[in-house]
C-alpha cells in the first residue's frame, strides 16, 4: 500500500508541472516594454504611435528632418553657402554616400514603415475604434505616406515601393525590394494624397488642440503638386479649386508675419512641422528632442548673445548676389533678407541689431525667415534650442503652383491674378499678364525665388520645371549636370539591395 | 577530510569486480584478484565462529546480512556472479559460519574463501586466463620461504585499508589485508619486492630487504579510471562513459589559490581554456570548452553546482568546498542539459559528510602577492631629452624645464600604482555522519588585496550539506550556501582611461606627491600643474590625463558587495529496489550592490582637469532569483551480464532579475552614499529607476538510458525536450537527442595476450545541444513610448505629445542557437596503470547561431537589423590528455599533461551587407584608423583587421611612393594590399587572432618520504595579441592632441634620419595619424609558458602529528606565476576578452585585445592542511 502511494506521488509530481508548463512558460517582460499584443488598442496608442511618426520629420532622433529639408536644396541652388561664405561643392553633395543624401531617405522610409504599421494595425483593430476613427486613422497615415513618396519621388525618383509591414520570417537572403519607375512611384503618391484629401480633418476640424497636424488643405496641396509633376493639369487645378473651396487659407498682409515663433500655423501655412523651444543648451552636434539649430545656424556668425543663439553660428546664410537679385522695394527683401549694415529686430530680440560691415560674413546676406533673438522669457545667454517651426508648404507657394497650372491650361489670365496677388502682398506692382511661355516662366520662377528661398520647396520647381540649367549659368556662372535633376540614391542602400537601381549619371 | 571510497571502482583486466554488501558503508567497490578455479577450502579459524540463524525463503543477501551482523564478518562478491536474490531457507542454531555459508550455496558453483575477516564469495565455472592469475593465497607454493613480513596499510590519511592485495613481485604468492588494514605474508628473502594494490589508489613497491614490518601509506589515483562521474541527473563510473568528460578532484582545486573555481580549472582540463579577463581581486574569467560556440551570445559554459544551475554568481562559491568538478565536453554529454548545452556544461560537486568518525579540516594560507612583469617606459632623463626633441623635431619652442635632461629627477608610476599586498584564505570544515545522519559544515574567509592601488576583495562563505537516512528507502537532504562578498575595484579593463594605459602616459619628471612647501604629502595631480606651469605652454602637458595615484586613493571610489544564498533540499525515495525517485527544489537568491564614487575636486584642480566639479554618486542593485524543482525517476537492472539503466526527469525552473540604478549628481562632497535626509542638495538624474529587469522559465522532459553488455559494449542515449520562455509560443519546445557508444576492447578475449594493455575504450559519440543563453523576449517586437524624447509639438500651447514608436523588430522564429558535434575518443590504461591516456577529437557544427541581419532602410525597420538565426560556425580540435604514475626508488612520481588544438572557421554570414561582421576594438578612430576585428566567412572568428607595416620610409623618394600623402621621412609605411598606388582602408587585411590554437598544461608531482613537490604549468601558443597599448605609449604626444606624454623606451630607438630605424618612426610632436594607424606592428606573440604553481610540502609525520590529535597535519610553501615565457612585451599575455568601455557583449569578437589589463600577480604562500 505504501508502495503505491509513493508511486502515485511520484508520477502526480512529475505531471503536474508538466500540465501547468505551457502557463509556467508564459513570462511576459515586467519593465513597461510594449509589444505587438498591446499596443494599437485604443485610438490613443493609434494617436501616439501616429505622433511617433511626425516626430521623425523633426529630425531629432537621427539628425536629419526638416531642418536639412531646408538647408541641403537651398545650398544646392547656391542662393545659400557654408559659414566661409563658400559655394557648396555639388560634387560631393551629389555623392551616393553623402551622409545628408542617406540620411533624408532613411527618415522617408522610417515614416512609410510606421504609416504601413499603423495601416495594418488599423485594419485589425475594429473591436477597438469606431468606423470614423478608423477612416481617420488611415487618412492621416496616408497623407504622411503620400508625402513622404512625394519627397522621395521629386528628388530621388525611381525608388522602391513599400506598402506592407515587413514579414520579418522571409528568408534573410530574400531582395528587400527594387526601385520601380518614377511614374509609379507618383501614381502611389497621387492615390495615398488622394485617400487622404478625402477623410482629414481640416484645421478647423481639428481645433486648435491638434493644430500642426496633417489637413485636408495640406493634402490636396501636395496632391496637386504630384499632378503637376505628372503633368495632369485638370486634376491638378481640381485639387486647388478644392482646397480653395475650403476656405481656410489666406495670404497674411505682412510677410514678416508668416514666420513667427510667437504665432505659428497661420492662416498662410498649409503643412508645417512643428517645433518648440527646448531648454536644453545647445551644442554643435548635440541632439535635440524637440527643439532645432535652424536659428543658430541661419544667425550671422558670432554676432553676439543678445541678437542670436549662443551667439549665432552663421552656418547656412544667402548670397549677396541672391540678395540683391530682390526689387529694393520689396517687402520680402526688406523684412526677410538683410545684409551687413542694415537693420533688424526679430523676435526675441530686446533691441535691434545693426548688422556690423566688419563681420567675418560681410559678403552674404542673412534670411530672417528662422532667425530669431534668444527666446522669449529666456535670459540672453541661455542657448536654448529654437522652436521655430519649418513651413513645408504655404498658400502663397500654392498660388504659385496654381497660377503655373492655369497658364498651362491657358488660363493666363487668371494665373498672373495668381501670381500678382503674391506681389501686390510685397508691395510690388503686379506683372503684365502675357500669353508668352518663356515670359511667364521667367515671372513665376523669379517670384517663387524671392518667395521661397530658403525654404524646402524651390530647387524641385527648377528641376521640374527643367530650369535649373540655366538659372545655375545666369545667376552663378555654373555649368549644369544635368545628373543633378536627381539624388544619388543612397550608395549603402545599394551594397544592401543590389537590385536597386541608380540615377542616370551617377 | 577523508577520501571517499564509495566511488572506486577500479578496472583490472580480467579480475572481478566485488561488490561489498553492507549495512554500514552502502556501496564499497573493492578490487577482488581473479581467483582459480579450485575449490576453496577455509581454513581460517574465523570459519568456526559459531551463529544462529533461522530464515524461510529469504533472499540470500539477507542471509548474508544476518550473518554479517552476527559476526565480524564481511561478504565480497559480485551481483553479477553471485545470484543474492535467490530464495534459500535456513535454520541452524550455533553453527560454524563455514557451515552455514556452505548450506547457502549448496549445490551452485558459488565457492567461499576467507580473507581476513573478509569472505570472498565467486563463481568457480568462470573461465580464467591463467596467466592473468596473480595469486591465490590458499594454495599458492610458496618455495623458500625463509622470511615473513607484517605490516598495515593506511590510506592516506591514516585509516586503515582492508583488502588490499599484497603480493610478492614476480610470484603468485600473497594475501590480502583484513579489516584492520593488517597483513602478513612470508616472503621468499630479502631480494622480495612487496606490491601493494588496491582500487581507486596507486598501487606501491616496496623492496622488503631485512625488515619484518613494513607499514605503507597509499595514496589515492588520482588518474584513476574507477572514478564515479558525474553526468548530469546523475552519475557513472568513468569505465563506461562513453562521452567526453573532463574532470579535476578536490586535490587539483584545493592546491592552487583561486578565488573562484572556473580559476582552479585553468590548464588542468584538455579543451577547456580557462583566461583570466582581468588580474583584478574578484575579476571575471572567461571559460571557453571547446571554443567559442557563439558569434553574438555568450559562450560561457553552464555551470552546475550540486545539480542545480548556478543562478549566480562564480565568486559566490568557495573552492574549498569543492569535491570534484566535471566538464561535459561533447555535445553527446551536454545534451543532458539540452538547449543549455552548447558552450558545454560545469558539474560541480561540493563536499558531503560521511558516515563515520568526525572530522575536523583547517585550511590556510597566508601570501604576499606582488608585480610579476612592469613594462619598460622612459626614465626622467631620457624622457626630458626625447619630449625636448619631440618639440623641437616639429619646430616647436621647447620647454625649458627639460633643458637639462640629465638633471631630471625619475619617478616611477608604475611603482606608485602597483603595490605588494596580502592574500588569505582560511577554510574550517567539520564533516561528520552515522548511518543515519550525515552533516558537512564549512565556514570560509578569503581575502586578496589588489595588486593595483584601490582594488581588494573579501569573501565569507558558509555551507552546511545535510543528508539523512530515513528508514532504508528514504534520503533526504540540503544543501545550503551563503556567502558574502565586498570588492573594490579600479577600472583598467577600459578602452579609454584606462589605469594602466595612464600611468604609462604620466609624465616620469612629474613628482607623484608634491614636493611644494604647504602641500607636502598632497598628491602630485592638478595642483601642481598650478606650480609647473609657471613656465610651460599648453604643448607640454596634455590636459587630459588623470593622476591616477591620486584619483584612485582621493577622488574615485568603485565598490561592489553580493550577496548570495543557494539552498536546495531534496528527497530520493526507493521506490523498489533501485526503482528511486528524486525531487529536489532550489531556491537561489542573489543580491549584488554597487556605487561608484566621483567626488568633486576643488575648483582649481577641477577646471584644469577631468575631475568632476561635483560629486557624482551612482547606485545600483540588481537581483536575481532562481526557483527550480527537478523530479527524477531513476532505474538499474542487472539481468545476465546486460546492464541496463534508465532515467527520466522533469525540470522546471523560473528566475527573475531586476536592477535599479540611481545618479546622483551634485551630491554634496564627502557623501559617499544616497543621504535621503539631505535630498535638497543634490538632483537625481539619469536612470534613477527600473533598468532592465526581466525574467525566463524553462520547464525540460529528460530522459536516459544506459546500456552496456558485460562492460564491454557501451551505449548510452539522453534526450531532452526543453521549453523555454525566451521564444515565441510555436516555437518554444526544442528537443536535443544524443547518443553515444563505446568499446572497451580491453575485455575482448584477443586482447587478453596484450599485458602492457589494461584498459583500452574507444568510443563514438554524436549529439545535439542548442544555446538559450540569449536575451529575454527576443521573439517579441517593442514599441518604447521614451517620454521626452520622442515627441511631437501640437496645438496653439504647443503641448508634448508623447510618440509610441517601434524599439525593434523581431523575428518571431528566433530561436535556440544550435550546435551538433561529433566525437571520437580513446581511453587507455598502460602497464598496470602507469600511463593513462585520453584522446578526443571533436567537429563541432555550431548553426541557427543569432545574428544581427541587415537589412535595406527601405523597410524602416529600426536600426536596420533583425536578430535572427543566420550565422554558422565550426570548430574541430584535438584533446590529448596523458598521465604517467610510477614510483622511481623511493619517489613517488606523477606527471599529467594536457594538450588541445583548436581550429576555428566561420561558414555562414547570411543577411550581413558586407560579408563580414565587423567590431569596433578603436582606442581613437581618428588616430587610429578604425582598429577592428573583422570576421568573415570561411576564416577564424574576430580577427585583427588593420594595415600591415611596411617599416619606415627612409627618404623623400619613398615618401612619393608611399601611396599616402602628407607623409615625410621618418613615418611608417604601410604595404599597398589592393595594389593601387593608393594606400587607404581598403589596404587594411587580417593581422591575426586572439583565439589560440594550442593550449597545454602540465602537473608535475612528486612525493620523497614526508615530503611532496608539484610543479604545474600552462601555457597557450599559435596565438596573437592585439597589444592596444602602443596607441599609447609609441608616442609622445597625447591622443595626438595636445601635450606630451611619457612612453615606451622603444622611443630611444626612434628613426632620426635615413637608415637609422626600420621599426620605430620618428619622434616629433608633428606626425601624421597614419603613424598610430593599428597595424601589425600592434600585433605580438601571444604564446606563453606560466609557472603557474610551485608547491613544497610536509607532512608531519603521524608519531607527531598523532601527540596533537591529529590525523595529518601539512604544511607546504608555494608561489604562483613565479615565471612566465612569453615575448609579449605587455603586462601580461593571458588576455582574455576585450572589455570595450566597460561592456563585455562583444567578447567573442574581441578576444586578445589588450587595452592595458591588469596582469595577473606573482604570489608566495604559506599554507598548512590540517586534519583531527
């Protein structure tokens, strides 16, 4: 009897914890990690995960974002030069290894996957949201992945598509996926701006919570900025005679008014991404989480506490010749664009500055558009990030576009009333409508110049346009390669994906 | 503390092997002489004491029980032979014991014969070579006899020793020794050499010449193939494993002073090379079976203690308590550990009390350690003249305080920072037992006091090992450890900022102490600098170099205590005879404590140097815990001459880990702990909570059979099925299989001829084990919400809204690394044991190994890289171990070598872009050209990857051709591999590597009378050193930054104008980086021959020893790395791992990377081994 029961036990011992093992087996991790069972169950974690991508365009956590959105294609243009008042040299920066080049393509593609994510996610999360929520969710991922196809496309051009989260089981040598043709690489564009221009919020749905965030207006912008590179321009118009519909854009009455850290996404601003001082020294090659250097960096170079970051580092400012292409009377020259000698008080600045003849950079000249004084309630010398935000596209860039496309549907009438407006808000006198190619283009190219320097969009209108040529041999003597109408793609990306195809010329 | 005899079992060709059944001592293996055939007749009067025994139907061994209790007598016999489980029935009253054993084996061929109080029970129709008969005392002729000799025999601490065989050399005449150890023999003069023999110890010759008593002492074998094994969920005697397995004994751990046991292992074991990461009290060893079994995870091995995984730390267990320790070195072994069987498996025994008399052990020594090897650096004159020169080779001013070399004082920091300091350890044990009861107490301090300033370790360890008898079926027991260790630590296991790289670089003409008036007895340091640069340009001393002698004794503080508990207890229950049942449950818990101390230096010292100008005070606990419970139903059966057992097990295990970390920065200046009173005064900062804390189960089905035919053919198959926590849900189980068989052919009938053969095994094994040792929830993809840092800007308040983003992606089918390996072995005993040997050699296929997999950025996936199963490796190697005992005249000589090959190739990188893996071991990038280790397909793991030096461009027309440019006469040149006219880091090519190919060891031992002397040493060749150092001290200028520093005298032969030097560049403040480039002139020879230990010994002899109640009393003198053979020319060539910047994650890839590691010391000691 003893016997048995000690063999009963024996076995009852030996089982038990086998029939229990798969529970036992269960460990989950206790320091907070979120994994794929629990993220994405609520609209907030959608929210949040949605934040976490427009936080890559901030360019904080790898150093690239809009900050060099700006600076790279202005310098390439030559309007804008290094600190030593040098020219960019275009060989290196058209160089399949150029650190700039890699990085922009890495931030599109980091945010495509995250909209991929978020697009799957959102497709298995019915129980959790509601049907408008859900519509929401995608149009916002769309818009971020439609823009960010719009940006690899203008400057990249054949790249590879990637709509799907990555099955991270496929065999290790299996090809991550070739470039296709630029035109389909549009077509993705056009149906993603598309979905999106349909669902988003527009600013006022929004609320003044959520401003900064994607809209409808924003979408139908690019939207009508990708057809005019396909050159639809029916679909291109309809999309700005939508956006005009909405009603929610204006052009300030003040230039100076646009660029304002006090007062960000005005009524001009289509799409801007946002930024916030952040009080946190700044340190060349530091690291920011929220705020940019844009302002030290565009700051005459060392022109004191008072009127700049840590004393301005003037790592990126205009020629003098891109100055004085400006009619004189131009608000824009005179309120966006000063050069040694001249006077400026910007924001954040207790007094104004008379910019010194004497300074190491007398030969340039210095937009206002993201330089400010040190911020605001912050004592001089505080050398704080900057929270000045970099506008990706504006209503005056949008008329510009706008009147290119009613001229290109022969609506020359309507398209100088477009361009004229942009003008008449400088102060200058409107153009004399002709029904010339070359004279309007000479108008318009010249107008977004003085517009939009120094801001993301301008060196892709010369490329597009196909005017890059000569703008390069009249304004700065340059002969241009016509390889330069496209980036490299990255050289890494290629020893990685040898399928990947390479621009002509490179 | 007594040698066990349970566990001998010696082989002897053709002899049988006895069992000796009795209540007292459970299982005694004795080694029995093969016996005649011939009826025995005793004749013993022992034959006549008269007992009374009454039984129906009971087992024979009852009877023989019965009978064993009623007299003094004892029964030998083997099961296999002697069917003790027949039925008899018996009743006599006051009869003759002969009588009675007669009636029991009535009408079997099971004859008796008296030995002493010993009755020999054996079969009379086995077939016996009659060569192979030595003796039978009964009927042996004895010819002349004209001498007879007495005596007793001793094991070695002085118990006595029955049935041992003394037998006259050349004759078949002899006896055995009875209960008391006695004998008595009559020789056939004084030309007779008595040998004695017995299993588990090493058989003695002893001529007799005129004596008449001859007392001996014998000492264990320790080379011996009767030993018992320990294998995992259980153990085997060493003649029928048929896997490889390596093993040291309590004498090779307990004569040499370690402070953790993986130390005691160095050279002793063929295949398993043991490599102190750091000469540090405390430091870390890494231990290596078989090669390295990982590209990314560690390849230490699993380390066992008791039959329980060892959840903590190494340092936590006193080598002192150590009866053995059992490597499983094939994969056919390790496959009992399964999924944790890859890097191999420690099996570590720790000491149990024994029935019988109570015995006290004291063990102690005292040491002084001290500096084995300092490096050569320029004295104050020569470096006065060469930093002048230095200067003045660039066309810079010079400094004029080194105007006059010959003038300057010398002060020698590497005096300052090494010191001769105390090691101790002193061991009480108390073992003790009776039938029912049996109890080992230990109680253990050791102390080693650093060989750099700043560093020292403490440890106090108690264990208490129970066991208990309940009844005759039920054991049960516990184990039980706690120690307790403090260390302080000084930090030179560092790529930058290393003690020893820095104290190299301080400048010799610098006083270590000021000599100031007012500052007399202050530490030289940023003071000073007030004081020396009076006169000097920023040129002269580089800003960024720390006096260590001063930062390690006033400013910085690295202290580390753990705390630690092991207890299991368990119960084995027979179930039926030899059906046994097992549950044992462990609980480990480990807590380790941690700070490091930065205080704040005053201002002037502080805004010139690297001090802190506030106090930094970090804190960190971790913890881990451990819960496992293992249930084993174990089985033996005998039927005919098939042995068969089996064994299957259930193991669950769960352990937890948690870490805290706080910074405190600004703590005020003397507070060298968190003050939560004095909260006000300073910030916490950094990680001031959670850290990674995670946690694993694993839950194992285990099973075993063993089966040999008549000891000859051997086969033995483990399988065990483990899941594990660590992967996804599908993927969880994993099953490892492995076999293994052997062939002793020693017993086969064609072998018996061959007397100089003893023992000869072949065996064969092959087996699957995989490696779980890998990272928490790797299956899982993380999403991370870094509140801070990954944010957006919205809304008209521009409000924070925190970004939920994904950490990694993971490859959900991750799983176990896997490892096959294939194993050919051979075990031999020659000429009666004098020479064993073991041979092994080994392919070891290591797949499924993790890897970081590359892939396009197209993907998003971040950082580009999934861990995945997509690497492969092989190693092949060759182990030879040999062994050679023989007493030559009266010295009783033993030798045992070790060596093993290892050769090492990389066979599949998949997913990884750029067909290799590469690893950062750079002091400087810049300067020093990106050294790396690369690691490609087809080669060896983690070699040297850098330039190769083409010696020193002469003159102006060798600068042209240089394929570099802003090179001038004087710099070093490097060979244009990728022949392009252009030297650039395509030219860089492999330089060597870290693993060696040959490691060896030797033990020499030998014993004159009261006196013993071992000599052991190990040694490693085929080996480069990647000697990191050089950065340092081959120039004089800082980093190649600013300030001139101190270096090796290699700098006296510095090139100085065409043909001068062909080696060493020249010697000017302005050089190009290439010059620091890492190249092969970093890399060195990194073979060495170590003395490791030298001992001397005596023992007191017993009539002494005896008056102190004393059973042995030893005092020995020993000294430890007295030399070292090696042209290294750094500290030390026992390089370990590199440790980058405190991490030691990449270490496989990083293996002999010297950053300035601190060397191992020179230690003499006194020691004594006492026993009551």
């Amino acid at each position: 009897m003893k016997k048995i029961i000690i063999q009963a036990l024996a076995m009852v011992t030996i089982f038990a914890v086998s029939n229990c093992s798969e529970s036992f087996l269960d460990s989950k991790p206790n320091d907070g990690t979120v994994s794929d069972a629990f993220a994405f169950q609520d609209k907030e974690s959608f929210d949040s995960f949605t934040f976490g991508a427009y936080a890559e365009f901030m360019g904080t956590n790898d150093g690239s974002g809009a900050m060099n959105w700006v600076i790279i294609p202005n310098e390439i243009l030559q309007d804008v030069v290094l600190v030593d008042e040098k020219p960019l040299d275009l060989a290196s920066k058209f160089n399949a290894s150029n650190g700039y080049i890699v990085d922009q393509w890495k931030t599109f593609y980091k945010v495509i996957s995250k909209t991929n994510l978020l697009l799957e996610k959102a497709k298995g999360a019915e129980a959790f949201l509601t049907g408008e929520e859900l519509v929401k969710i995608e149009a916002e991922a769309k818009f971020l992945r439609g823009f960010c196809y719009f940006m690899l496309a203008r400057a990249y051009g054949n790249v590879p598509i990637n709509l799907a989260n990555y099955d991270p089981t496929k065999p290790v040598d299996q090809i991550d996926g070739s470039c296709v043709a630029e035109q389909q690489v549009w077509d993705q564009v056009i149906s993603d701006l598309t979905d999106a221009s349909l669902s988003l919020n527009t600013r006022t749905e929004w609320g003044a919570e959520n401003l900064g965030r994607a809209t409808k207006g924003a979408a139908l912008a690019y939207l009508a900025n990708a057809y005019m590179y396909q050159k639809n321009w029916e679909q291109a118009e309809k999309a700005c005679q939508d956006l005009i519909a909405i009603g929610e854009y204006r052009l300030l009455e003040n230039v100076r008014e646009i660029f304002s850290e006090e007062n960000e996404n005005t009524d001009e601003s289509i799409f801007e991404v946002q930024y916030r001082t952040q009080e946190t020294n700044i340190q060349w090659g530091g690291q920011p989480n929220y705020g940019n250097e844009l302002s030290v960096w565009t700051a005459p170079r060392q022109i004191g506490d008072k009127w700049a970051i840590n004393g301005g580092w003037g790592e990126a400012v205009l020629t003098r010749k891109m100055a004085d292409s400006f009619d004189p009377a131009d608000e824009r020259r005179k309120e966006l664009v000063k050069a040694p000698g001249e006077t400026y008080q910007g924001e954040g600045m207790s007094e104004a500055l008379t910019i010194p003849l004497t300074i190491s950079q007398k030969n340039s000249a210095f937009s206002t558009k993201y330089w400010y004084g040190p911020w605001p309630g912050t004592p001089e010398g505080d050398n704080y990030y900057g929270g000045v935000n970099v506008i990706m596209m504006r209503y005056a860039e949008f008329k510009l576009n706008y009147a290119e496309i009613l001229f290109e549907l022969g609506n020359t009438d309507l398209a100088y009333e477009q361009l004229n407006d942009v003008r008449v808000r400088a102060k200058l006198a409107g153009r004399p409508t002709s029904a010339d190619r070359e004279t309007f283009f000479i108008d318009l190219m010249n107008e977004r110049r003085w517009e939009l320097n120094f801001e993301p969009n301008l060196w892709f209108h010369y490329t597009r346009t196909g005017r890059a040529s000569k703008f390069f041999l009249d304004e700065y003597s340059l002969t241009f390669d016509p390889k330069w109408n496209k980036y490299p793609v990255p050289q890494s990306e290629r020893d990685q994906n040898p399928d990947l195809c390479q621009n002509e010329g490179y | 503390m007594k040698k066990t005899r349970l566990s001998c079992r010696l082989y002897v060709p053709h002899s049988v092997s006895f069992t000796r059944e009795s209540p007292l001592l459970s299982m005694i293996a004795v080694l029995l002489l093969a016996v005649s055939s011939l009826q025995v007749q005793a004749k013993d009067s022992l034959d006549q004491e008269k007992i009374s025994i009454n039984k129906e139907s009971a087992a024979v061994k009852l009877v023989l029980k019965e009978i064993e209790r009623q007299t003094k007598l004892r029964f030998f016999y083997n099961t296999q032979q002697v069917d003790v489980k027949r039925k008899v029935t018996v009743s006599f009253k006051d009869t003759p014991v002969g009588d009675v054993i007669e009636e029991v084996f009535k009408g079997t061929s099971i004859h008796f014969k008296f030995a002493g109080r010993q009755i020999l029970l054996f079969d009379s129709a086995l077939q016996v070579n009659p060569d192979k008969v030595l003796t039978n005392p009964m009927t042996a002729e004895t010819s002349t006899t004209v001498q007879t000799v007495s005596g007793k025999v001793m094991d070695e601490q002085g118990q006595p020793l029955p049935g041992v065989n003394v037998i006259e050399k050349g004759t078949t005449n002899g006896t055995s020794t009875d209960a008391d150890g006695k004998y008595n023999l009559s020789v056939s003069g004084e030309n007779a050499v008595l040998i004695f023999s017995f299993i588990g110890y090493v058989t003695e010759e002893i001529p007799v010449g005129t004596k008449t008593v001859i007392d001996i002492k014998m000492g264990p074998d320790i080379t011996s193939l009767s030993e018992v094994v320990v294998t995992g969920y259980g153990s085997q005697e060493k003649k029928v494993v048929t896997g490889a397995v390596a093993s040291i004994s309590e004498r090779d751990i307990s004569s040499i002073s370690v402070t953790g046991f993986d130390q005691a292992m160095q050279g002793r074991m063929a295949g398993v090379q043991v490599t102190q990461n750091s000469g540090e009290p405390g430091g870390s060893v890494s231990v290596r079976i078989r090669g390295v079994g990982s590209i990314n995870n560690t390849t230490e091995p699993l380390y066992v203690v008791d039959g329980i995984p060892l959840a903590g730390n190494l340092n936590g267990i006193n080598p002192n308590d150590i009866e053995r320790i059992d490597v499983l070195k094939d994969a056919a072994s390790a496959a009992i550990y399964g999924s944790r069987g890859t890097n191999g498996v420690v099996l570590v025994t720790t000491k149990r009390g024994k029935a019988g008399k109570l015995t006290l052990s004291l063990n102690s020594y005292v040491g002084v350690q001290n500096s084995a090897n300092k490096v050569d650096l320029l004295n104050g004159p020569q470096f006065a003249k060469l930093a002048n020169e230095n200067l003045a080779n660039a066309g810079l001013a010079t400094n004029p305080a080194w105007d006059n070399p010959e003038s300057q004082p010398s002060y020698d920091w590497q005096d300052a920072i090494f010191q001769s300091s105390s090691i101790q350890s002193h061991n009480v044990s108390v073992g003790s037992g009776s039938e029912k009861s049996q109890t080992f107490f230990s109680l253990g301090y050791f102390q080693q006091g650093g060989l750099i300033i700043g560093s020292d370790f403490e440890r106090y360890t108690v264990r208490l090992n129970t066991d208990y008898n309940i009844g005759n079926r039920v054991k049960v027991g516990g184990t039980f450890n706690v120690s307790y260790y403090e260390k302080q630590t000084s930090p030179t296991d560092n790529n930058y900022n290393g003690i020893l790289t820095n104290v190299a670089m301080l400048q010799p003409t610098m006083p270590i102490y000021s000599d100031v008036d007012g500052q007399n007895g202050v530490y030289y340091g940023w003071e000073g600098y007030n004081f020396i640069s009076k006169n000097s340009s920023v040129d002269f001393y580089p800003t960024g170099l720390n006096n260590e002698v001063h930062t390690n004794l006033q400013y910085n503080r690295r202290y580390g205590s753990n705390l630690q508990l092991l207890a299991a207890a368990f119960a084995e229950v027979e179930i039926i005879k030899e059906l046994k049942f097992r549950s044992t449950l462990n609980v480990s818990v480990g807590n380790s404590f941690g700070d490091q101390t930065q205080r704040a230096a005053p201002a002037e010292i502080s805004d010139i140097g690297q001090y802190r100008n506030s106090t930094k005070y970090t804190e960190s606990w971790d913890k881990t815990d451990q819960v496992n419970w293992i249930n084993s139903l174990s089985y033996k059966r005998t039927i005919g001459k098939h042995n068969l057992s089996a064994l299957v097990a259930m193991d669950a295990l769960k352990n937890n880990y948690r870490y805290v970390n706080v910074d405190a920065a600004n703590a005020p200046e003397e507070q060298f702990s968190i003050d939560a009173s004095d909260s006000e005064s300073r910030t916490v900062s950094g990680s001031k909570t959670g850290g990674p804390s995670t946690n694993y189960s694993l839950v194992s089905y285990i099973g075993r059979v063993t089966y040999d035919y008549n000891d000859k053919y051997l086969l033995t198959v483990n399988v065990r099925r483990d899941g594990s926590s660590k992967f996804a849900p599908g993927n969880r189980y994993g099953t490892f299989p492995s076999a293994s068989v052997g062939w002793r052919l020693s017993e086969e009938s064609f072998m018996q001829s061959v007397r100089v053969v003893n023992d000869l095994k072949m065996r064969i094994s092959y087996g699957e084990v995989g490696n779980q040792n890998i990272q928490n929830f790797a299956y899982y993809n993380t999403y991370s919400d870094n509140r801070g840092t990954y944010v957006y800007v919205l809304g008209t308040n521009q409000d924070l809204v925190s970004g939920i983003y994904l950490n990694s992606v993971a490859d959900p089918t991750i799983h176990w690394e896997k490892s096959t390996q294939v194993n050919f072995g051979v075990d031999a005993a020659l000429m009666n044991g004098m020479f064993t040997l073991s041979a092994d050699y080994y392919i070891k296929k290591l797949s499924d190994l993790l890897g970081n997999v590359n892939y396009s950025s197209v993907l998003g996936i971040p950082g580009n890289t999934i861990l995945r199963n997509s690497f492969s490796m092989e190693n092949k190697g060759l182990e030879i171990a040999l062994g050679f005992n023989k007493k030559l005249g009266a010295v009783d000589f033993s030798a045992n070598a070790n060596f093993s090959t290892l050769s090492n190739k990389v066979t599949k990188l998949n997913g990884v872009a750029t067909d290799y893996v590469s690893q950062s071991i750079s002091v400087n990038a810049n300067s020093d050209g990106n050294a790396s280790t690369r690691t490609y397909v087809g080669d060896r793991i983690g070699n040297f990857y850098g330039y190769v030096t083409d010696g020193i461009i002469q003159n102006t027309d060798e600068v042209s051709n240089s394929g570099m440019t802003g090179l001038s006469p004087g710099d070093r040149r490097y060979k244009d591999i990728v022949v392009d006219g252009v030297v650039d880091d395509k030219d860089r090519t492999v330089l060597g590597n870290g693993l060696p190919k040959y490691i060896f060891g030797l033990n020499l031992e030998a014993k004159y009378k009261m006196f013993d002397l071992s000599v052991f040493m190990n040694g490693q060749a085929e080996v480069e050193i990647a000697n990191m150092t050089k950065f340092y001290t081959g120039n004089m200028r800082f980093y190649n930054t600013t300030g001139i520093v101190n270096g090796s005298t290699d700098l006296l032969k510095s090139w100085n104008g065409e043909g001068t030097s062909n080696e060493v560049p020249r010697n000017s403040y302005n050089t190009p980086n290439s010059n620091r480039y890492f190249s092969s002139a970093y890399i060195e020879n990194g073979a060495f021959l170590r003395f490791r230990n030298v001992q001397l010994g005596y023992t007191v002899p017993s009539a002494i020893s005896g008056k102190l109640k004393m059973t042995n009393a030893r005092i020995y003198v020993a000294a430890q790395n007295l030399f070292t053979f090696t042209n290294y020319t750094g500290y030390d060539p026992e390089i370990g791992s590199g440790n980058i910047n405190g991490s030691t994650s990449q270490s496989q890839l990083t293996t002999g990377v010297d950053y300035g590691r601190y060397p191992t010391s020179r230690t003499f000691m006194l020691g004594v081994n006492l026993q009551f």
